[in-house]
C-alpha cells in the first residue's frame, strides 16, 4: 500500500522537506529516525493536514492530506509526543468523547488497552504526568482499531517497562485480519530497532536512507575512509568525516574491509549525521 507520499513542501519559518515518494507494505512497521528539527513531527503532522505547506502537496492512503476524507480519517490513529487532552475530563470522559466521532469505536477495547497500560482512569487529563497522558493518547488512537497508526515519539516520557508494555500492545490489538500499520518516529532507537520492519532516516527535512531494516542490518557497513572522497561509488551510500573519516557502504556492491562490523540503529544514525 502506498501509506503516504509527498511532493517539495515549505513550511513556515523555513522548514522544508524534499520530495520522495515511499510505499510502505500493509502490516509494516515504518520508523522515523533523525535528531531534533529533521522535520519528523513536520512530516506527521503534514500527513495529516495538521500543518498546511505553502507549495506542493502531500497525500495520505491517496488522499490530499488537505482534505482528508471521513473514510480515510476513520482508518487513522494518531498520537502525538504533547497529547492534545481535554485538560478538565478524565480518561473515561474522553473515550466518551472519541466514541462518539467515531463509529468504530470500541469501548471494551478501550478500557482493555487502558487496564493493560494501568491508566488511571477517573484522574482529570491537567492531574496526569506526562507519561500517563501519552498513555491515554495511545488507546484513543487505537481504540476505533485503525488501519494505520501514526505516532510522534509516542514513549518519551514512560519508563523502560512502560515502552516495554506498549509496544506489544500496539501489535497484539488488532481486531481484524487486515494487517495494522505503523509509523513511529522516536529518539529511543533501542526500542525502535526491536520493532520496525522499515526505517526512514531524515535530516534538515531530507531522506537520507529508506529501506527495509532488516536489509539495512544485514548489508551496510561502514570502513576507515580518512578524506572525503570526490564522488561516490556504486554501493558507497555516504561519507562521514566523524571519527576520523569513515564511508557507510552497502557490502553487497562494494568491499566492506575485513573489519566492518554490523551496526546498530543508533550506530546508522551518528553515521548519517557527522
């Protein structure tokens, strides 16, 4: 399925993102992966018409992100890192609230993804720490059991057994055979590595690297290259002048060296940013 897609965006206050249009699977996991002001929540948002581009267009599930139709936002779950609660209604109040925008909500789910996440349920949203706000965004993201799920750095603030619960959570309340997917952008790539089928590096608002993770785990590796060289190879993805100059490359296309080792997720990311 093509999740989303979008062409040359600008945005207010100078923030751009350069075209690319990427096909995630359905049931695949797609992760966001950059430092602060790459443009993660940027693209979010976007996707969902919550941020408006001066120029150019994004599409979500091939429909303008502008004006996203009440089919296609049916099949949404979004939550955001700063959950947009209604400060003065607990957690009940609120899943009163979202069933009744969306038809498919389902109010045994709700309270089962709630109880599972040990959410106090009768505290006011303004009471709650951050940690359990972010966990009442996440059931009424995926209580109505969409389709695709959009999540902007949805565990920041839980602690390690927390992130621990929620991710098996998201992949074990699907309530249909279709398969769920997931785009998660989060700075806590220990956690993402274990989960993702898909990862989408960016910088400055450009994709550095998409693929499958799996691939990238198996067959980038990076070998001492000390001086910038003039022009890349075939399978040389990216120089790195951090430690002393090292060449990110693609083993399959292009010798690796003796001593190139696997990297890690956090590894891939200081790589692509120095």
């Amino acid at each position: 399925m093509t999740v989303y897609s979008y062409e040359r965006w600008t945005l207010a206050k100078g923030h751009v993102l350069q075209g690319v249009d990427i096909d995630i699977p359905a049931g695949a996991v797609g992760g966001l992966v950059g430092r602060n002001g790459a443009g993660k929540s940027t693209l979010i948002r976007t996707l969902l018409g919550l941020q408006v581009a001066d120029e150019g267009e994004s599409r979500l599930l091939d429909c303008p992100s502008r004006d996203l139709s009440d089919a296609v936002k049916s099949q949404l779950g979004y939550a955001a890192q700063t959950p947009d609660l209604f400060a003065g209604l607990n957690a009940y109040e609120h899943l009163q609230q979202m069933g009744a925008v969306y038809p498919g909500f389902d109010d045994k789910l709700a309270l089962a993804l709630a109880a599972r996440l040990e959410l106090p349920m009768a505290r006011n949203a303004e009471q709650l720490s951050l940690g359990d706000q972010q966990k009442l965004a996440v059931v009424l993201a995926l209580a109505h059991d969409p389709d695709l799920v959009l999540l902007d750095e949805p565990v920041a603030s839980l602690d390690p057994i927390s992130r621990r619960d929620f991710m098996r959570l998201l992949f074990s309340t699907r309530q249909r055979e279709a398969q769920r997917t997931v785009l998660i952008s989060s700075h806590l790539l220990s956690d993402l590595e274990r989960v993702v089928s898909h990862v989408m590096f960016l910088r400055e608002g450009r994709v550095q690297l998409f693929a499958a993770w799996d691939d990238c785990a198996e067959h980038l590796r990076v070998r001492a290259c000390p001086a910038r060289p003039p022009a890349l190879q075939p399978g040389e993805l990216h120089w790195s002048a951090g430690g002393g100059g090292r060449l990110l490359v693609d083993k399959r296309l292009t010798d690796a060296g003796p001593a190139a080792q696997p990297l890690g997720m956090e590894d891939l990311m200081e790589v692509l940013n120095t």
